[in-house]
C-alpha cells in the first residue's frame, strides 16, 4: 500500500481549505440565472446559479433568505453576494448566499456597499458618535412624506403614548431623484427652529431603489453633523439603509420610532404615583419623628416640676448662709446676700426664657403640622379638580362638556363644564 495515500476525507479537507483562504471568493458578487429553485420547509433556498455555458450551486439559509424582497423564480437572473466552499459530504464545492438582488439592482448594492465600508473606515457609525435622545422632548420634528402611512402612524402612537410633545411635520419627499436634496434642506431646517430636541426621519418600506435617497452620501453627512439627535426609521425591519448606520438611533419602523421617541404616559403616571406614596410615608414619619421628640422634651423633670431647680439653689444658698454664720464677717455676708439676690433673678429669668423657648417652639411645631395638613387648606375654601383621575393644573386641561370631580374637605362633587373663559 502506497504511505504517500490522502484519504478522501483529507483531500476533500484540504481542498476545503484552499477555497476557505482564497481572498477572491471569500466574498463576491456572481450574476446568473436560476435554476432548480428549491425553497424547503426550515426556509432555506437550494438553488442552482447558471448562465449559458456553466453551473453553480447556491445555498441561502433562512436568516438571510428572510431578508430577500422578492420572490425568486425559477429563470430569474439575480446577482448573489456570497462566498464559495466546499460541501464535504457531496465532494462539491457552492456558493453560500448571503445576499439576493434581482438584476438592474446590482450597480446599486455595489454603491450601498462601497459607501458603507468607506464611512465605517472614517468611524461615522462608532457609537461615541452617537448623541443620547431626550428623556422628555418637547417638540419633535417629522421628517417624512405628509400624506403616507408613516406620518399618521407616528402622529398616531406619540399623542397616545406622550401628548404633551409638540409634533412639527415637514413635508419631504422620501422617494426619487430630488428627495436627498429635500431631506437634506429638511435637516437644516429643522435646525432653524430651537424649540426642535429630536428629529424623526423616516417613510415606509418598499425597494432598493425606492430607499435609495436614505443610501445618499449628502443625507449620511446632514445626519453626521446634525446636533439635534435623529432617529432613523426607514422601511421594514429587514432593511437597513446608510441613514440607519449613521443616524443617533435606529428604529426597525416608523411606528417603532413613535416608541423610542417618547416615553409611556401610563408608566410616567405609575411613577409619580409610587414617588408620592413615598413622599407621603416620608412626610408622616417626620410627623412621628418630631412627636416622640416633644414628648420626649416634656417628659423631662425639669418641665414638669421646675421647682426643683430652684431647691438646689437653695440648698446653695442655705451652704453659703452657715459659712457665713462661722465666719461672722459683716461685709461678706452683706455681698454674698448681694450675690444670692442677683443669683435668685438671674435664676428666674433663665427659667422663665427656657419655659418661653419650650412653649413657643412647642407652639411653632403644632403650627408647622396644621400648615402641612391639606385639610386644614381645603377648610379655608381650597379646592382640588380632577379630569378622569388627573389632576388639572391650568384651564387649558379644560373643554366645554367635560366631567369634572371637585373635591372640598367635607366631600366631592360631579361638574359639567359649560363655558371656559382662558387669561390671556
């Protein structure tokens, strides 16, 4: 037996290996024609690539033929992007898709692709690029046309999600030779008005051809060097456009922009409910807090029987008298009867300023506590409106045949609103 025998698993192997390692076909655009279409039950494409003098084999597994727009058909010339490699199990070599144009869109994948790699080389997609959207906008620009589907499902979903953003529609054409150039001026426009902290810039789904304005060199630098945050939402969430790579945040739709966008009102609501709650428990334990401390301070000796602080003195005073009797010495005993004297004031009147001090700082905190009682403002005539369990701040909440529920310190009352009269 020949030593120097491959087995063919090796050879296959190391035929594998020379397609593997070979730069040319690691990645590739090959136009043809299809053939023997097969689309299986885990969605993966088997399909033969040819023209009129040879043959390939084509594989696209099902994460990426779900991005495939089209309906491929057995004689359609397409152009694939993909990679060839050896299939070991059938000894043949194929190539593995990874992306499916039909023809006449192959100049235009090439374009997308080039100006990708050339702005992700000069770093435009790093997230450090990136400016962070704001938490609570208050007016958003909509960049998109005025009359698609987009434009009513965002107005749509912001008013229900967060209605107190202001909306600012400018009207672009997202479609055509001049949309880039309309997208662009919308930019710098929306850069005019500094009331505008996030720009939506989107439009529904559709070809390459009909995204191509969002694929534009001019549309990727507005976006770059816009310092309004952007988010970009441009067709289905299979594409991707150069608008998606560069804007601040993409979203896989417009309706998913309207999401990212604001926040929900119903969890905003649900918050400050849960920081009132804590506030209020805060509150009433300070109240708890500051009752043991006076009890505290009225429990002591000194406040229920102040008596007692004169007796020591006393009992000084008794000490100093029987010294003075030994000594006999008619000068010291008339000054320490001069010094018991202005000793008795001074006693009474530091007395008398502690009392003062307990009873007006005791005075001070039953007033604090009766100002912090909201009852105690309700009984002076204050009321509090609701309009469906929120509370309304300004007339503005306000429209003619609205229900209102008032509520006094000693109840609530249903109203209907029959006239607003707004200060101007």
């Amino acid at each position: 037996m020949d030593q120097n025998a491959l087995t063919v698993t090796a050879l296959t192997k190391y035929i594998r290996y020379k397609f593997d390692h070979d730069d040319h076909l690691k990645d590739l655009l090959v136009e043809g024609e299809i053939s023997n279409f097969k689309h299986n039950v885990r969605g993966h494409f088997y399909f033969t690539l040819k023209d009129d003098h040879a043959s390939i084999s084509a594989v696209m597994f099902r994460s990426d033929a779900m991005k495939v727009q089209f309906k491929p058909q057995e004689g359609m010339k397409v152009i694939l992007r993909g990679y060839i490699s050896v299939f070991e199990q059938a000894g043949s070599y194929q190539i593995y898709v990874k992306n499916m144009n039909e023809v006449g869109l192959g100049n235009l994948y090439q374009a997308y692709l080039q100006l990708k790699e050339k702005l992700e080389k000069q770093g435009w997609f790093d997230e450090k690029h990136k400016q962070p959207l704001p938490l609570y906008p208050k007016q958003i620009a909509i960049l998109t046309s005025a009359t698609g589907a987009a434009v009513r499902d965002i107005i749509h979903i912001i008013n229900r999600r967060y209605p107190l953003v202001k909306l600012l529609i400018y009207p672009t054409t997202v479609q055509g030779d001049n949309a880039k150039h309309e997208i662009v001026e919308n930019i710098h426009k929306a850069h005019q008005n500094p009331n505008n902290d996030l720009i939506i810039l989107g439009r529904g789904g559709g070809s390459i051809e009909d995204l191509w304005a969002f694929n534009e060199a001019i549309v990727a630098e507005a976006i770059f060097t816009s310092t309004i945050p952007i988010i970009s939402a441009v067709g289905h969430e299979t594409d991707f456009t150069i608008a998606d790579f560069v804007a601040d945040k993409r979203a896989p739709t417009p309706s998913g922009a309207a999401e990212i966008a604001v926040p929900d009102q119903r969890i905003l609501h649900r918050d400050i409910q849960r920081m009132k709650q804590r506030l209020e428990d805060t509150l009433v334990g300070s109240i708890k807090d500051k009752n043991y401390q006076l009890t505290q301070v009225l429990d002591r000796y000194i406040m229920k029987e102040p008596n007692r602080l004169l007796m020591a003195y006393s009992q000084r005073f008794e000490h100093l008298n029987e010294s003075l009797r030994l000594v006999h010495p008619h000068r010291q005993l008339k000054n320490s009867a001069d010094k018991l004297t202005e000793l008795r004031v001074q006693l009474s009147r530091n007395f008398h300023h502690l009392l003062n001090k307990k009873q007006d700082r005791f005075n001070t905190v039953l007033v604090n506590l009766d100002y912090v009682n909201p009852l105690s403002l309700m009984k002076k005539g204050y009321t509090l409106t609701r309009k469906n369990d929120v509370i309304v701040k300004s007339v503005k909440q306000i429209s003619v045949n609205d229900t209102l529920e008032t509520a006094f310190h000693d109840g609530v009352i249903e109203v209907t609103v029959n006239k607003v009269n707004k200060t101007e």
